[in-house]
C-alpha cells in the first residue's frame, strides 16, 4: 500500500490520501515474468481437529507488489499461522495482516505476532472466542501504541480465522477478507465471513462522522467536486476516489478505511481496533476457506476466489492462480501492483473416509470397461464428489443417491456413524448383510468387499466355526481378558448374536464365489488361504486402494 508521500498512482485502494498526482502508465510484464517478486513460496501443511474428525490442509502465499518507483519497496503484508493454541488439537488460528504507512511493515510485523500471542495466553478462550477476540485486537492496539513503532500515520488491516472444533470465528478490522466456500448441489458459492469496513458502508460512515470525522473523496477536498454531496456509489464501481476520513480543519489523515490497528491520529476521529466477528458452523457443506489481503480482493470477486480454488485439488495451485490473476489484474488497471497474500485452508471430513476405499476399487474397475454405479447416501457422495472432479476422463462412474428412511435418532446428515447415537451403532456396523440379501432378491450377483485385512478376518472366522481349536497361526495370540474383551464389542457392540452365523458371517456367504479383499497375497498370504478354506469363497486381493487424492 502506498505511504503518505507516494506520487498517486491511481486512486485504487489507497489507505492514505497522496500527496500528488501522476497519470504516468508504464509497460510492465505479466505476473510470470515479475514472479521475482514472490517473497514467500507456497507451502503444504496439514493439521488435524480431531474432536470433530476434520482434516485442514493449508496452503500460504505472500508476493510483493510491484511499485516502478520504489522498486525494492518491501512487503508490508505479513501473515501468521498458529496450530495446536494453548496446546489444543483442535483450536488453529489463521491470520493475514496488511500494513500501510510508512511503518506498515512494522506494524503487521508487530501485530501479527502479538495478537496471536494475547489470543493464545486468555484463558477463555474456549468459553468465549468472541471477547477473547475484541480483548486480543484491543490489547494489541494498545500494545502498538505504546511499542515505539510510529503509528501516528501507520497501521495494518487484520483478518483472521480461529478453528475452534467444529467451529469457524473470524474477526476482522479493514478491508482484507474471508470468504468461506458453501457446496450446494453442484455449485460451490462464495459466503463472505467478513465485511469492508470502509466509508462505503452507511454504517461505517455514520459512526466515524459522529466521532467528528469528515468523509469526503480526494476531488471533494480539493474541490473538483460538492462536498455536500455524500454519496458514493459503491465499492466495486466507484473505488477509483473512495470516500475518506478528514479531521474537521485539516488534510489529514485521508483513510480509506474506518477499522484498523494503530493509526493513532485516525483513531481520533472513529477509526477503531474493536473487530466484527463472525461465527459459522463448519460441515461437510463447507470445502474451503480463504483468508486473503485485499491485494487479492480489489478486482477478485469472493465469487472468482472460490470458483478458482475449487479448480485445483492441492491449494498450493490455487494460491500461485490466484495471486497471478490478481496481480495481471492490477496492471489492467494501473502501473503497480498491491502486496498480496493468501491463505486457503480445505477442509476434510475424515467421518466419511470409509467411503474412499470403495471408490478407489470402483476407479480401478472403471479403467476395465465396467460399468459402475456408486450408491451411497447423499452425505457420503457429497464427499467423493470433489475427488471425481479431479479424477482422470478415463474413469466413468455414475452416482445413485440412496434414499434411506429418516428418524428423529437419525436424521438424513448423520447417515454415517459419526455422532449417531451409540444404541443404533449396531445396526450400521460393517456386518450387516440387507445390501446382498436386496441384491439377491432381485437376481443380482452380489460381490463382498472386505476393507479389512485377511488376519483380522480369518481369526474371526476361526472364532465362531473353528473355536474349539487354536488358532493355527501362532503370531496371533489373544490372552483371556482380550478375549472377553473382543467377544464383548463382537455380541454388544456390533450387535451379532451367539450361535448366529447369518449375523456373524453372512456378508461373506451371501457373496458370489469370490470376496475381494483389500489385501495383497505376498503379506497375507497364509491367512487369505486359511480364510478361504473357512468360509468356501475365493478370495481375489485388490491391493492397498490407498487414494492419491490427499487434500
């Protein structure tokens, strides 16, 4: 962002007035040949919130902007990713922090490390996130006042994301964004987490004014335009000479924006610290966010972001489009580029991983000239939809929605075992055999999938039709409490009733000739053949099935 003394480059986005004026245009290359100004390369990282069984792979970008007459003119973004907060697994912080002024890069510097930092030592936290936010951005902007760092005329945008569990809070001051993607039916949507808190908003510029602040754009100061006349479009159509914040009898300080940290001097007519903070639930609906400075977001649509991150399955791509679209688009419009940094965060609900295997045999039959449908519940086919998204033309495969009966104890988003009430676990375990038994009803041939190994498997079987005799296999050895202890989640948990083979094995004799088994003979090949000889099948090993599709 350009400091106070910067020749006006275009009026674009600019946090404080300039001081003078320039129309000069200049030939500059594509975002492909100024990628020297990439200070930060993009990273793959992967923390886990087990208590909700989600998975967040994230991806981080940070690119100085080109500025031709300050060409080493550093990076005033900063960013900060914190996992694991107060040695939780399942609280992740996400920040993004876009400094201007002269000592803008000492400012994000500054906040970006101390917010975190007063977030992480408030010991509620857990109970309220929402003033645990306010008290961090406040503390923090007093800190910075008081740090020596000149904030006079200095500050930073912050916007950032706070995972706790299941939940999304995000908090922001200034004009940086998060955008959360909504999948629904086919089409993935841009939801904004936060809001531009610029004189734009009625709301925003009602409040500074009744703390003494004039709004008025550049022309109308200088005079090229009515002061009187308080209306200025808005943001995407108008941004080119926004409405700024003037102290009553000065040209001072010109901010484009009403929120921020530090800007002491605006800070006296309504610029405030005290962030806006949203809060969503996160579900399977929800397959990324993005938390992003607005060198991204002055001429990127929430809507584009979204739409070009759900193009790539690794957010390292996504980030390199992104902030190469946004930096060609800034030269469509002027003779610069804004700083720009990103941050997408995908998120993973492991609840449904059972349904991967199954697809990665279905993949693999595809590329022999089977036929395959794929049913499923439609919470589970929500979660395979991506990965076919980005699988090979070469693969075909069709998905059938089932319609299961619905129940106040299940309702149609818990058709997995996630979070079901433990009384119906034993009517979904893996055993149940209402899938052969309707396929054999109608005539069809029905093929057992095992996604477990051949060991686990044959001393199951030796259990309730070999039990008088030991095991043949001394590798496998169960002590009497193991035994008790096995027997007690085989007849409780999963339901299977003593002396009931139907219960206990049918979804192996209810099979065709073969089983396939996810397996492979050269690690299990002695219990495949002792398996075989128990149930009369013959078992076909499939391999490990592991999928490629990571993010």
């Amino acid at each position: 962002m350009l400091d106070l003394e910067e020749p006006l480059l275009g009026k674009c986005c600019r946090k404080y007035a300039p001081s003078s004026r320039s129309d000069k245009k200049e030939e500059l290359g594509l975002y492909s040949s100024q990628n020297a100004h990439i200070i930060a390369n993009t990273s793959l990282d992967v923390v886990d919130v087990p208590a909700h069984n989600f998975r967040l792979t994230y991806s981080v970008l940070s690119q100085r902007g080109y500025y031709p007459e300050t060409p080493d003119k550093e990076n005033q973004d900063s960013y900060c990713v914190r996992t694991n907060i107060q040695g939780n697994p399942n609280v992740h912080f996400f920040g993004v922090f876009d400094g201007h002024g002269l000592s803008g890069t000492h400012c994000s510097t500054f906040v970006k490390d101390r917010l975190v930092e007063i977030l992480s030592t408030d010991a509620a936290l857990l109970d309220d996130p929402v003033k645990a936010y306010s008290n961090a951005f406040l503390a923090t902007n007093e800190e910075l006042h008081n740090s020596g760092i000149d904030d006079s005329m200095s500050g930073t945008t912050a916007i950032t994301a706070l995972v706790i569990g299941d939940k999304l809070y995000v908090a922001n001051v200034g004009d940086s964004r998060a955008v959360l993607a909504v999948k629904e039916g086919n089409r993935v949507l841009a939801q904004d987490l936060s809001y531009d808190q610029t004189p734009f908003r009625k709301d925003e510029c009602e409040r500074v004014k009744l703390c003494g602040a004039r709004v008025l754009s550049v022309d109308q100061v200088e005079g090229l335009k009515d002061p009187r006349i308080q209306s200025w479009g808005d943001e995407e159509t108008e941004g080119s000479d926004p409405p700024r914040l003037w102290v009553q009898n000065g040209m001072y300080p010109g901010t484009a924006f009403t929120r921020s940290v530090g800007d002491n001097m605006a800070e006296k007519i309504g610029v405030v610290a005290d962030p806006e903070v949203s809060t969503v639930q996160l579900t399977s609906s929800h397959p990324f966010f993005v938390v992003a400075s607005d060198g991204v977001f002055e001429f990127l649509p929430s809507q584009t972001v979204v739409d070009m991150v759900n193009k790539y399955a690794d957010p390292r791509d996504a980030c390199s489009a992104i902030a190469g679209e946004a930096y060609n688009l800034w030269l469509e419009h002027e003779n610069r580029t804004d700083d720009i940094t990103i941050i997408i965060v995908r998120i993973k609900d492991l609840s449904h991983g059972h349904v991967f295997p199954y697809l990665e045999l279905a993949k693999n039959l595809s590329t022999h000239n089977f036929d395959i449908f794929f049913c499923s519940t439609a919470l589970n086919l929500s979660s395979i939809s991506d990965v076919l998204a980005h699988t090979s033309s070469s693969v075909s495969i069709q998905l059938v929605e089932l319609h299961l009966p619905s129940s106040s104890e299940l309702p149609p988003c818990h058709h997995t075992t996630k979070n079901a009430p433990p009384h119906l676990l034993s009517k979904l375990h893996g055993l149940q055999t209402w899938a052969a038994k309707i396929a054999s009803s109608l005539g069809i041939p029905a093929v057992h999938f095992s996604t477990s190994g051949a060991a686990a498997y044959s001393f199951y079987f030796h259990s309730f039709m070999a039990a008088t005799s030991a095991f043949p296999y001394e590798d496998i050895y169960v002590r009497d409490y193991e035994r008790k202890a096995y027997e007690a989640m085989v007849f409780s948990d999963l339901g299977v009733k003593k002396n009931d083979l139907d219960s206990a094995i049918g979804h192996f004799t209810l099979s065709c000739d073969v089983v396939l088994m996810k397996t492979c003979r050269a690690i299990e090949g002695k219990y495949m053949d002792y398996l075989s000889a128990l149930c009369k099948k013959k078992l076909v090993p499939v391999g490990p099935l592991v999928t490629t599709y990571t993010c």
